[in-house]
C-alpha cells in the first residue's frame, strides 16, 4: 500500500496573512460567521484532507493595539470547541481539531469537553495540548503572568495523565441499555479516576461513555527540549515549524528518537511540518499574488512584527532608511531563528520598510506553480522530514480553493493522497491505533 501524506491546515478565519481581511475577496466578518467556517470546512473535505485545525488563546490583546487593531490575531473569534462542535455537523469524513490550554483549565473539563466532541463528530475531534505563552491569557484566569515555563510543562503532563485516566473512566461497553433487565448501565465497568498529584486532585468519573476514537487524538506543538520531550511522551500528532527540509528531518529524527524513553514507537507520532503555500498558474502570478497581501501590511503592523522579533525599539523611524546600528540588539533573548534572519537582512542594507515587506515571521511562503508546489511537498515527504504537512493559506477561501483544484489532484497522480477517505475516524485516516482500555 502507498504511504500517504497526512494534511492537516490551520484556519485562522480570512486566512494566515497579517494583512488578510483587508483583501478585496476577504470575508472580514467571517470570524463569527459560523456559515463561513462550516463552508471552510466543507471545502477542506472536498480536498480529503485528514485535518481542520483551530488554533486559540483565551484572551483578547488590551495593550499593543496600535499593531492589534491593524492584524486582529484572536481578537474576534469563537471558542473552538463550540466552533468545532457546529461544525462537525456539517462535515462527515474530516478530522476537527482544536487548542485548549492546561494553564487555565481543569483537566476534567477538558476530558469531558473533547469527549463530548469526539461524540458529536462520530470520531473526529482533536486536541492540541498547549502551555499558553503570553501574560494576557493569564490576566484572565486570577494570574499576574505566566508560570515558568518548566512548571507550566510539569502541569501539563499531569493534565494529560489525568484527562487520559478520564478519557478511561468507563469501559467501551460500559452503557448497556438493557431495557428488559432495566439495567442502563454496568457498574462493573466504571473505572472511576483516583488521583493525588501535585497540581490535580480528582477522584471521579466522566458523566459521557468512553469517546469513539478512545481517546481524542493528542496533539502538540512544543519546540523547546522540554516540550519535545513532552510530545515523544504523549503526542500522537505534532505541528513542526521549521523553514528547511533539513531542519525539518532533524526535527522529526530528533522526536521521534525521544519515544523509545517512553515506550512508544515511531509510528505512533505523525509529525506535520508547517507550510504556508500559495499556488498559482506561473510563479510570476503566485509572486504577484503574495505581494499584493504584503503591500497591505500597514507599517505600524509591520514594524511592530519587526520589532518583537527583533527584540528592539524601532518606533519614530525613519521607513525608508536603513535602521540605525545603535537601536540593533547584539543578540537575541527570545527566538534566536527569527532574530538571526533579520540580522542577516539587515546586513544586505535593506531599508526599515523593504525589512517588513521582505520579513515572514517562520516559514517563507512556498509560492508557484502546482507542479512546483507538489515537488517540494514530495521532496519534504520522501527525504523524511515530515509525515505529512499542516498547510497555511494567505487568503481564504481563495488560497485553499487553489490548492484543492490544482495540487491535490498533482499529489493524487503521483499517489501521494488519498483518493477517497478511508477510515470512518480521524485515527483511522491518520493511521493511528486506538488506545485499549487499560482494564480489557
Ligand atoms: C502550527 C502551530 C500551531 C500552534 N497553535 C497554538 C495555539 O493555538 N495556541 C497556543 O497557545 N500556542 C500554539 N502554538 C505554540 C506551541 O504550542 C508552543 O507553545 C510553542 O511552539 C512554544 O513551545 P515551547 O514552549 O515548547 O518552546 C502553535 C505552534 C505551532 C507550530
């Protein structure tokens, strides 16, 4: 049998660009239009891909709105799970995944929310597990700022165990309905949870009957050490953002070779590498296209990018010079792979704005012709980078209307994509098993 590549995309509502809403095409009040995202979904699945994914915070920016004001990352969107949970019943094959963070919940309403999910959708829902990275969502949930990040990681891992004990409390054959012997259920085959840990303490059982797929398929996107560890541990699926193929086989090689600390084996983990696409009839019109959504980039947004990344004070220059030595950090704090790549631009004497119109914060959009598109995802997949891609599209629907008419069908020729869904649950699609319940 062919081995196929799992596609997953990540839909932030007028799409992955800054600068998206202020398109022509662009539905700018689509982020609450839940019309909107079940017709994203829908075409989504046309295209058979395994995954529709949704990313979150819980919290709307109240500083720094000189930038948020112009890209309005998060600022007006709907709950994923609710989100999701309206869509599943538009959508019959594609996987729905959702964020939800172990910083600001308990882990039995996230137990029992996915499993509701898992429900609703016959087998479909995901989660990506999350530790949160800004101060803002902790404003919201009686905190001044984040934990550190190593004990934010040590409470999610017990979240995970703790959702998972959950995710187990009652046996697959648990709710019998035997309405002759009036017996609904058989106390025989709950498995209530008893834990004592140092951030939980749960001694119960789920009120829902154990999910479709046993457990909800776990996702993780942890670049760090500890994160990576955490996701050789626990991931069934993780979202991997390097630029190059390199980087990308290093990271997959790196993960994958954590599981065996675990017990886990490599095929129990789909890593998808991140890739903004865009896809036209020539290269010069897929460059024509991207530079178009650049030019709407407004300078505030774009130096403010600029300027998190490069972790400086650029606010009252000059846009059309060179930005001066002494405002130039000599090293980076945060994220030394964004910083160098500008540094590096720097260097060639750009000017503040060619910088922001040049800089794309990560990856750099692979931009052409199907042919082209499908070459590199070929390359990426056969070299062993990835098992499959979480694709981002500038501008929706119209970039994934590209894709869907003009790669997949490249990707189904060379028998890199499916034809058709094959399994009736996510996990089946992504080729993954279903988690035994512990007491069979
Ligand atoms: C494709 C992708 C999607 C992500 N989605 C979210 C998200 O929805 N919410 C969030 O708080 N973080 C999200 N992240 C960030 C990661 O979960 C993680 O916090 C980040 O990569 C830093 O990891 P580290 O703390 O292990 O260094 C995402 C990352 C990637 C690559």
């Amino acid at each position: 049998m062919p081995r196929h590549m799992a596609l997953a995309t990540l839909v932030h509502p007028t799409g992955y660009h800054p600068a998206s809403w202020r398109h022509p095409d662009a539905r700018a009040d689509g982020s609450t239009d839940i019309d909107y995202y079940r017709g994203l979904a829908q075409l989504a699945e046309k295209g058979f891909f395994d995954l529709f994914f949704i990313a979150d915070t819980p919290a709307a920016r109240t500083s720094g709105l000189q930038t948020f004001a112009r890209a309005p990352l998060f600022m007006n969107v709907f709950e994923p799970i609710t989100l999701l949970s309206a869509i599943a019943g538009a959508t019959r094959h594609i996987g729905l995944g959702g964020t939800a963070s172990t910083s600001f919940a308990e882990p039995y309403n996230i137990a029992r929310q996915f499993a509701s999910l898992d429900h609703i959708s016959h087998g479909r829902a995901a989660w990506n597990v999350v530790t949160s990275a800004n101060d803002f969502a902790a404003r919201n949930f009686g905190l001044d700022r984040l934990p550190p990040h190593a004990e934010r990681y040590a409470r999610a891992r017990e979240f995970v165990q703790v959702v998972k004990g959950l995710w187990d409390s009652w046996e697959d054959e648990a709710f019998i309905r035997d309405k002759e012997a009036g017996l609904f259920l058989d106390p025989l085959k709950q498995h209530p949870v008893q834990h004592e840990g140092a951030h939980f303490r749960v001694h119960g059982a789920l009120n829902i009957a154990r999910a479709p797929q046993g457990h909800p398929v776990i996702i993780q996107a942890g670049a760090s050490d500890t994160g990576k560890d955490f996701a050789a541990e626990t991931a069934e699926v993780v979202f991997s953002s390097e630029p190059t193929p390199e980087a990308a086989k290093h990271f997959h090689d790196d993960l994958k070779s954590r599981m065996a600390r675990f017990g886990r084996e490599p095929g129990e983990l789909k890593v998808l590498a991140g890739l903004p696409v865009l896809v036209a009839d020539s290269a010069q019109e897929a460059e024509d296209m991207h530079q178009e959504l650049q030019a709407l980039i407004h300078p505030d947004v774009g130096v403010g990018r600029l300027a998190m990344d490069l972790e400086a004070d650029l606010s009252g220059l000059d846009l059309d010079q060179p930005i001066p030595e002494d405002r130039i950090p000599k090293q980076a704090n945060f994220h030394k792979a964004y910083f160098d790549h500008i540094t590096g631009m720097i260097r060639e004497g750009l000017t503040l704005r060619q910088l922001y119109l040049r800089y794309e914060r990560g990856n750099r959009t692979l931009r052409g012709t199907p042919k082209d598109i499908a070459d590199t995802m070929q390359a990426w997949f056969e070299g062993g980078a990835c098992d499959g891609f979480m694709l981002l599209f500038n501008l929706l629907p119209r970039d994934m209307e590209a894709f869907i008419a003009k790669v997949v069908p490249e990707l189904q020729r060379r028998g890199l994509m499916r034809s058709a869904y094959s399994g009736s649950s996510l996990r089946e699609n992504l080729g993954l098993a279903r988690p035994p319940h512990p007491a069979r």
